[in-house]
C-alpha cells in the first residue's frame, strides 16, 4: 500500500517550530509536502487574498526530512488553495494537517483562528483535515508532550475517516509534570474574549490602540474544550461550517410581518 | 422613547457607496454612528489585529446626515471591537449593521465575508447584528430596491429582537425589471467556490498567482439563500457561530481507540 500524501500547513508561518513538529511526526506516517504561510498570519480568520497576486516559492527548510516546501505569500485558507492546484495538481492530499499552532484555538477562537481556518477550508475541499494547537504561546514552547497523539489522531483519521465537511479542532494543554490523560471529544464552550483596548500615543502624539484582553469562560459544561484543556486532556472538537442557526428559523418565520 | 442606536459598519470601506445607502437608511429609523475601515477589507473572513497597532480617526463623509463617523485602520471586526470599547464606551447600540455590500455572501461565502464577521463580531458581544449584501459587485451598484426592505429588516430585529449569539445574513438580488417578491428565511446552501488560480508573470518574469474561479451550486433545495436570491427574493439567513458538528461527536467516540 503507498503511504498516505499529507498537506502540512500552519498560520504561524513556515519557520516556526510547531510546523516543523507537525512535519516531523507526520513524515512518520505519510509523504509529506508543506505548504505553508512566508509571515506569521495569527488572527487571520478565514481570510483569502483576492486583491492581490499570491506567490508561492519552493524552500529547503524540511530537506533534512526530505519533505518538499513552499512558502505561500498569503494566509492559511490561501495555501491550501494553492497547494491543491499547484503542488498537488491531478493528486490529491489524503489529510490535511495544520499547526502545531503556538497558543490555543479554544470555544469562539476557532473563528479567529488561521490555523483552523486552514482546516476548515481543507474540509470545505473535500479533505480529511486537522487543526493542532498547544496552549502555550511562547515562540519556544515544548511540543514534546504532543507527539503521540498528534500522531494518534492522525491515524484514527486516516483509518476511520471523517464525515464529509468536518474537521478536527485539536487542542493540547500545555507541557506539565503529570501526563496528559487522554483524549476526549468536545464541544465548542459558550466563552468569550472580554477585550480591551492599550490606548497609547505614537513618537508624534497620535491616539493608536493595542488589542488586549482576557479569554472568559462561564460555561460549567464538561464537555466543553475549555474544560477539557483545563484539566490536562486534549480537546477534539469535530467542526462543520454551516452557520445557520436553525432552531431560530421557525421562530423568525412566525414573529415577523413578511 | 429615546431613538435606538446603531452601529454602521462595513468590509468595502468607509467611502463605498453601500455603507452610505445603509447609513441614510439607518439614519430614517436611529441615531446612526459609522465605524468602518480606511480600505477594502473584502475576503478578510473574520480576521483580527493582533500583530500591529489600530487607528480610529474621526471622519466628516457623514456630517450632511448628521451623523459621527470614524475611520479605523483595521477589519470590520476590529471596527465592531473599537467601536464598542472607544466610541460607544458605556452606552451600547441597539443595533449593528454591517453593509451593503458590493456582491454577495451566499452559502460558505459567509465564512469569508468581512461584512458578515463584522454581523457575526455584534452578536458575539451580544447585540442584535445584521450583515446587508446585494448580489451585484460593481462599483456603482444599485441599491433602490433595497432600500425598503433594509429598512423593514432593521426595524422587525428592533421590535421583536433576535436570540442571543444570532446575526442575520441579508442577500439581495441585483435590480431587475421585475421587483423583488419578498422575504424568504433560508438556510445557507450546500454551495462552494471552485478556484483557478491564474498563473501569471511579473515583469520580472517571476510566477505569480491570482484567485478566481466559481460558485458552484449542487443544493437542489428550495429553502436556501442561493435558490431565494436566484429567484428574486431577500434571502434572510440566521447564522451562529458554534461550529462543533454535533451530530459526529458521539459516532467519533464510537469508532476512535481512545
């Protein structure tokens, strides 16, 4: 049987080391290509470059595992594109990884997140696809602790599948001195970001402002990601991307004059 | 009763031609306040600014309406966030709307919209949010036969609220011969974009890449924003923003080793 063709991309940009994890473990599984971002594109969202050219240009930086990369110029959602259409070309990946992201995408941050958006459009594609975060945001933060399962839940996907549509929101607590427990399947938590705002003055004495802020979550669940993070598992959260809201559908059908 | 408040936001920028047809008709039925991007911000999905420092600069675009504006240098949903946080401070509006938007955020579309993350952004701080797009891209789209029916949407949100963490997104029909025939409250289509990417070649005979492609609709059903705006109706969307697909969580459990 040939190895399973896997696409690793991340959001911090090709250079940091969660992605150079990523790779590693997946090169023990599969072959390997990166695709992956040239500049850091946290927050990003869902965003796609549609205003401007995208280039795409080989790099060694995974020669050592012989894994062949490129460098993207535009956001996670945009290598993926790319690599489907001209580095995969008439193949197609049988996984698409993301990460190992540097800080946690938990409850709504999967919205904001590059790293899942990644995913996500690897599952709008078509494509088996997993977004892996460590709850730790520093540049060199221990991944040691992930390896196994990075690599588990990659082979259950491969092995098992995953519902056409769905990706994986993987999220690991951060390295600790008791072993992380196992895994559990989660869903996403009602908690928010409470933001504010550094209001400062530049070199010049113009107003500018800093995001800030602190992540809030009141919900008890524990079944939640937060929870599950919070006392040393990791979170698997299967993602969809269909936002309507149907149970309000009837309601908005009865309540308005139209 | 004093007048609701509302913010008006948008993706295509502050001087677009939709964000001022939205604001007069805002203006008809509250006490509107503008905070919206400098630039384009199209396909910025729900993009944030962490990395570097956002400014917000009061404007005059709007002062034959009587209405404050500002300028912020960031995403819609940075404008939502500021707004709230520096222009808004210890009131909160009643409303938010985002739009009109020169072309439309049907079916996935709404993961990659700039004007529906700034709807999305409103209801995850909890005001009632609506995201406004007419199916006609160009610069100098019509927007009269939107007028009344945005108009009837903001005021039927005001009067009856909508439920909580819920923003609608509303699609028009370009201006036809023929007027629109109502309101229909759809589920987003199982559509998606087909990209090309055209490979070109700079002037430095370096490859560059730029996203097209297609909108692709296999989703025969009649209740759907796709089939409603196709047919010369507003499509009117309830969306949410928990993404866990639900409905695999207990068969992931079933077949994983964990």
């Amino acid at each position: 049987m040939s190895k399973p063709l896997i696409l690793v991309t991340n959001d911090d940009g090709i250079v940091s080391n969660g992605i150079r994890v990523l790779a590693e473990v997946m090169s023990e599984i599969g072959e390997v290509i990166v695709v992956a971002p040239d500049s850091p594109q946290s927050g990003m969202g869902h965003a796609i470059t549609i205003g401007e050219p995208l280039r795409l240009i080989p790099e060694d930086l995974f020669d050592d595992l012989n894994i062949k990369s490129y460098k993207c110029s535009g956001t996670p959602a945009d290598c993926v594109k790319l690599a489907k259409h001209h580095v995969f070309k008439d193949k197609s990946p049988d996984l698409v990884v993301s990460g190992i992201n540097h800080g946690s995408n938990l409850a709504v941050s999967v919205l904001y997140s590059g790293t899942m958006s990644a995913a996500i459009e690897g599952a709008i594609e078509g494509y088996p696809s997993i977004g892996y975060s460590l709850a730790d945001f520093s540049h060199d933060a221990d991944f040691s602790h992930t390896r196994d399962y990075v690599k588990q839940i990659a082979e259950e996907v491969l092995a098992k599948g995953l519902t056409k549509g769905v990706a994986l929101n993987v999220n690991f607590p951060p390295k600790q001195n008791e072993k992380i427990k196992g895994i559990k399947i989660c869903r996403q938590a009602k908690a928010h970001w409470e933001e504010e705002f550094d209001h400062r003055k530049d070199p010049y004495g113009r107003p500018y402002f800093w995001l800030a802020g602190n992540f809030v979550n009141n919900d008890k669940g524990e079944d939640t990601d937060v929870w599950a993070v919070d006392h040393n598992y990791v979170a698997v959260v299967p993602c969809q991307y269909d936002m309507t809201a149907y149970h309000t559908m009837a309601q908005i059908n009865d309540d308005w004059e139209i």
